[in-house]
C-alpha cells in the first residue's frame, strides 16, 4: 500500500512487460496546460473512441492511444489506477466523458477511483462521480 492508496502491480503476459522500453510510455500529465498540449495535437478519430491511462505511483495521470498496453504507458511500473477513458468538450473546458478500470494488465478495483479523480481534479478537467463503467475484478483461486 502506497502513502497514496493501494498500488496494483502488473499481472499481464511477461512478454508485454518485457517489451517495454522506459521512457516511452504515456504521456504525463500533471497540469491543465500539459493537457491542452496534449489534447491539441490529438485527431478527431482519436478523440473518438478512449484513451488508455494509468495513475502512477506519484499521483499523475499518463494517456496513451487506446491500443496501448497499459504496462507501457505506466513505463512498467506499478500504478494507483488504470483503465480507459474519453474525453468530450464542455463549453469553455474538456471533461470526462466515460471512464472505465478495464485494464487485464492491472486489474484495478473500482476503489482505486479516488486516486484517478484527484489526478483529473489536478489537470481541472470536469469528470463523473465515478467510473461510468465499472469493471469488478474476478479473484482466481
């Protein structure tokens, strides 16, 4: 357990972790001005569908193209949260449009909500009160 909340370490296939080169992963995103870069130099396709993030371990939100394994856009390291997520623009602002914890590399309980909503609080984008979709993890036995 991190100072933050609970950590989730990877559990996907060891040759997507081993695949992962540092420094190539998600996009850190730790203000709203990181976030207008960022969301400026998407396409409207990519603005489309959702994106992949992780929370990582320092609290910052990291975006990826959704295609993306979350293992790489978290450079391989633990994370607070992970999932998909969609941006729409509001008025004046962009905001959350869906938000999910389905990541199979992670597989973050839906408790690790708080950890994303300070993240997106911190960037200023408007968001929901939780994820719009809900992924509850199995536990093998």
């Amino acid at each position: 357990m991190s100072a933050r909340g609970r950590s989730y370490r990877y559990v996907g296939p060891v040759e997507l972790k081993t695949a992962v080169r540092p420094g190539n992963g998600g996009c850190r995103i730790s203000s709203a001005a990181e976030f207008g870069s960022w969301i400026a130099e998407r396409s409207a396709a990519e603005l489309a569908e959702p994106f992949t993030f992780v929370v990582d371990t320092d609290g910052v939100l990291r975006l990826a193209p959704r295609r993306s394994e979350h293992v790489a856009c978290a450079d391989g390291a633990m994370v607070l949260s992970a999932g998909e997520i969609g941006f729409v623009r509001e008025a004046d602002r962009w905001a959350v449009g869906e938000v999910s914890n389905q990541s199979t590399g992670y597989c973050p309980d839906v408790t690790s909500w708080p950890e994303l909503a300070r993240a997106l609080d911190r960037v200023g984008l408007g968001r929901p009160s939780g994820f719009t979709h809900e992924i509850v993890p199995l536990l093998v036995v």
